[in-house]
C-alpha cells in the first residue's frame, strides 16, 4: 500500500493541531480517480471514497472528517460535534469547529484551499476559495465566523494556503476578471499581466486569498502560501481544468487541506 503524501505548512508545525495538503498517492481509487480521491460527486465506487477517506483520517491520527456539500459560495459552516459518518455537514464552503479529533476538509480540484488556525483559542477552519468564492470573500465569512463563535482575532490567527491552479495555467474570460476588478480594483501587474484582445487573461485567484486575509488582519507573517500548482503536475494533484481540456470534463478526482485539533 502506498504511503499518502501529505504536503504540511511550517506555519501550522504545532502540537495542538494535525494538518496537511493530500496529493493523490495513497489510496484505493481507480483510473481519473487515482488514487487518493475523496471527493463523492464525480462518479468514484462510494466504497473506494470511503476508503481513502478512512486512511486519511488514520494517517493524520484523527477520529473524523467533516465535509461539507461546496456550492462556491460565502457561507459557513460550524461544526459543534462529531459528524454524522461521512454525511456533509450542510451547503457551505467553509468549516469551522473548536472540537478535537475532527479534520475540517475542503475539497479542491484546482480551487484554493486555505487553512486557518486560532492557537489562542483553539479554533481551526477549512475554506474552500475557488474564483466564485473569492469575488465573495469566503475567506472574510469564515474570520469573521471564527471571531463571533470563539473570539477569534485576525490577528492571532496563522493561515496555510495550499497547492491551486497557478496564473499561467488558469485563463478565464472578461467577465470574471470583471468581477475580480469589482472585488479588487485594479488587476494588472499582480492578478493578471494584462488583457488580452477577448477582454481575458490569466488570473491568480490565490492571491485573492492571501489578499483577503490582510485585509481581515492576519499578519503577512503568519501567512504562508504554496506556489505548487495543481494543473500542471499531474502526478500529484487532481485538476478540473486540466480534465476539461483533454475533452473530460467532470471526470477528475479531488484533494483536500485538513485541519484537525489533537
């Protein structure tokens, strides 16, 4: 059986919590799906889901893993105790909890994962943040979540942003970067490099991440960000948009960043 591969952030190096990024080594699934998928939506057997999601929560040495149903939305779940097997904890694009034993899980195939950590309170959170989210600020909902459920404050809080699809692999059209530039304001030279003639270019949503947790009062030195990008190795990560162009679309996989309190 191979070793899962877990891609861990020095930020979040604590005796209080277990954490990591999965890549796909290290499960039971099949084919698009292989191996580590832990994703239910895509046609994966139930049973190999179920599988890599037992060996997950074993290797990171946690009793749980909570999912949500993800609708690339603002809203926040809380979790108050264990979840009820593997059903989703409801719509939402966010975990929070201050329960121990339980991993927080957002599933990405190219989206940003973000992982938050309160050691002064001992909250965590798990966010999913894909450009749909971000234009929201997902990121905000769950600080602020965190803040009013536990008294977290921005900043004591450390964030790991995990592996996503990179700027130079991830083109979208004018009226997505329109809603960044309403989000943001001004994109070149940071978001994009500039438009092209069709009013696109290539977007760096993570960095809407990273900027998002400034703006709510995390210190950037209690940020760190992955610059691994999930389009582009394909030996180790899931990718929606790299299944799209290969005329696949919707037949991929999905990782995860986990968060649990020991």
């Amino acid at each position: 059986m191979a070793d899962i591969e877990l891609i861990s952030s020095r930020l979040l190096d604590s005796a209080a919590i277990t954490h990591g990024f999965t890549t796909r080594s290290g499960g039971v699934s099949e084919g698009a799906f292989g191996s580590l998928n832990l994703t239910r939506s895509r046609g994966d057997e139930a049973a190999n889901v179920s599988e890599n999601r037992r060996r997950l929560a074993e290797a990171l040495g946690l009793d749980h893993l909570a999912f949500a149903t993800q609708v690339h939305g603002r809203a926040v779940a809380r979790l108050t105790g264990p979840p009820k097997g593997e059903a989703p904890v409801g719509e939402a694009d966010a975990i929070i909890t201050d329960r121990p034993g339980v991993g927080l899980v957002a599933q990405t195939a190219d989206c940003t994962p973000v992982l938050l950590f309160d050691p002064a309170h001992g909250a965590i959170g798990a966010i999913h943040s894909g450009w749909r989210g971000t234009v929201q600020n997902v990121v905000g909902a769950t600080i602020a979540a965190m803040g009013e459920a536990y008294g977290t404050r921005p900043g004591d809080l450390l964030a790991a942003i995990g592996p996503s699809v990179s700027q130079v692999n991830y083109r979208v059209g004018a009226e997505v970067l329109d809603q960044f530039q309403q989000a943001f304001g001004a994109l070149e030279g940071a978001f994009i490099k500039e438009r092209d003639a069709e009013g696109g270019g290539h977007l760096d949503v993570a960095l809407g991440a990273e900027r998002q947790l400034l703006e709510a009062g995390v210190p950037a030195a209690q940020i760190d960000r992955s610059t691994l990008c999930t389009y582009a190795d394909e030996t180790r990560f899931f990718s929606a948009r790299r299944s799209h162009h290969r005329g696949e679309s919707g037949v991929f996989g999905g990782q995860g960043g986990v968060i649990g309190l020991r």
